[in-house]
C-alpha cells in the first residue's frame, strides 16, 4: 500500500476449516480494489508466530470498516465466528453474510438472515457485492471475472467438503457445536467418560439431521436395540465419548424410515 493513502480494512471472518476459502477472497479483493486491506487470521502474514492474536483480533475488529462473513455450515456452527459478527451487529458498519455451498441467502438462519445476504458461487451476487464495497468505501474496483471467481469458490468450497468427509469415514450421527452425536461409527475405542446432561438443541440437531429419537431405561435397552436405535454417545472422535441422559434415561436414536 502506499504511504499517505488511507486503507480501508475488510474483515474476513470464517471457521478455521475454511481457511482457503478465506485467502482466496482476500488475495483477489486486495488485487483487484486498490486501497483494500483484508484481514484473514488464518493468514500467517496478518497473525504473525508470536502474537497476542485475541488482542490483535479485537483490534482489527475495530478498525475494519466492513465484515464478510463466510456463511458456510462449517462458519455457522463456530462460536468465535458468531463473537467476531456481534462486535458489528449494532454498529453502522457494514457486515455481509456470504453464503457458499448448502447454505443459500434465501434460507439463511436467524439472525443473520436480517442481513441482505449475497451467494459468492453465483457470479450475479459477486458483481453485487464489489459494487456494495466500490459504494461503501468509495474506491473503484479492476474488471474482476465474476464468472471465474464464483467457479473458484464453488470448487474450494468443494474440495473442503470433500477433505471433511475423509475425515469422518466410518462416522454416523450429525456434528453438534464442536463436537458429534454419534449414531454409530468407530467410537468404541475411545475413553466412556462420564454421562453428559442431555440438550433441546441435541435433540433438534437430530431430527434436522435425518434421525428419530427416544429415551430407554437401562433395563430397556436391548429391547430399542432390536428395533434399531442405538446409544447416542457424544464425542470428540478422537479421545472421548459419552452417553447423553435426561433424567434417569438413556438417549437413543435410529435413522428416519424413508
């Protein structure tokens, strides 16, 4: 950037999962809209080794003059994501949800669904979108192929799915906040810890999920079992696992009959 000139800094905000997704946008926007600074704290360049990065956060928080939320189910479901869009919610400055891949503008959750949303695999939406910076910030943009753009977000946004789903062969249930509802999978080899307090938002995550629910006394179990439901056991997949209860009952589930 040149000295003298004032820089206007946009804020990218998105799940650690979505990280090249995230460079990819920064480096096209600083090219392609002179005056443009993005901050992308999966960029080693913008949270150098060393640095008080919450601090650093906060700091470009305050800075920034727009935010970009990238709205993918793997953003929606992190809970620093959601921090870092309140420091802007009851502010005048602008914060666009970018909605890419199973998450569209039109289906877009609460509250972020009280935001005009825009859908950054659809080159239509991307032309809207350097037009609501050139108008917010005042600088004018390079010709930017918003054809080739979308493409390039519809495929990473593909190849991160795709590296996900490596990750979690062999698992069946739903991903719950950070952690998983394991109807099945190889949980077995992992530490039982004790039972965890069963939550409304378990028991909504899956039935959106595709799963049906129950509760069994102890002595009940294998009678659910041969009907198809197993344990629920929330877990890390990596160390731990453990039972949900509500009262004195066990969760169960089963996949939904089609």
């Amino acid at each position: 950037m040149n000295k003298g000139h004032k820089v206007t800094i946009i804020f990218i905000s998105h799940a650690a999962s979505d990280n090249d997704l995230a460079l990819l946008i920064k480096s096209t926007f600083e090219e392609k809209i002179p005056g443009i600074e993005a901050f992308c704290s999966s960029d080693p360049t913008d949270l150098p080794p060393g640095t008080k990065w919450p601090i650093e956060i906060q700091d470009k928080l305050k800075a920034a003059d727009i935010l970009l939320l990238l709205a993918t189910s793997r953003g929606l479901n992190r809970p620093w994501v959601w921090f870092e869009c309140g420091t802007f919610w009851f502010s005048p400055k602008k914060l666009i949800p970018l909605c890419i891949g199973k998450v569209r503008k039109a289906s877009l959750p609460a509250p972020f669904s009280e935001r005009m949303a825009l859908n950054l695999d659809d080159p239509k939406d991307v032309d809207i979108l350097i037009q609501a910076i050139e108008e917010h910030t005042s600088l004018k943009s390079k010709q930017l192929n918003v054809i080739e753009f979308a493409n390039s977000i519809k495929m990473k946004d593909k190849e991160i799915s795709e590296e996900i789903l490596k990750e979690d062969e062999g698992w069946i249930g739903v991903v719950w906040k950070e952690h998983f509802l394991a109807y099945d999978g190889p949980y077995r080899r992992f530490d039982l810890i004790e039972d965890g307090v069963l939550e409304q938002s378990m028991k909504d995550t899956l039935t959106k999920g595709g799963f049906d629910y129950r509760f069994s006394q102890k002595d009940k179990i294998t009678h659910y079992t041969e009907m198809g439901y197993h344990i629920v056991f929330l877990t890390d997949r990596k160390s731990w696992r453990q039972k949900l209860i509500s009262g004195k009952q066990i969760f169960m589930a089963k996949p939904k009959e089609k």
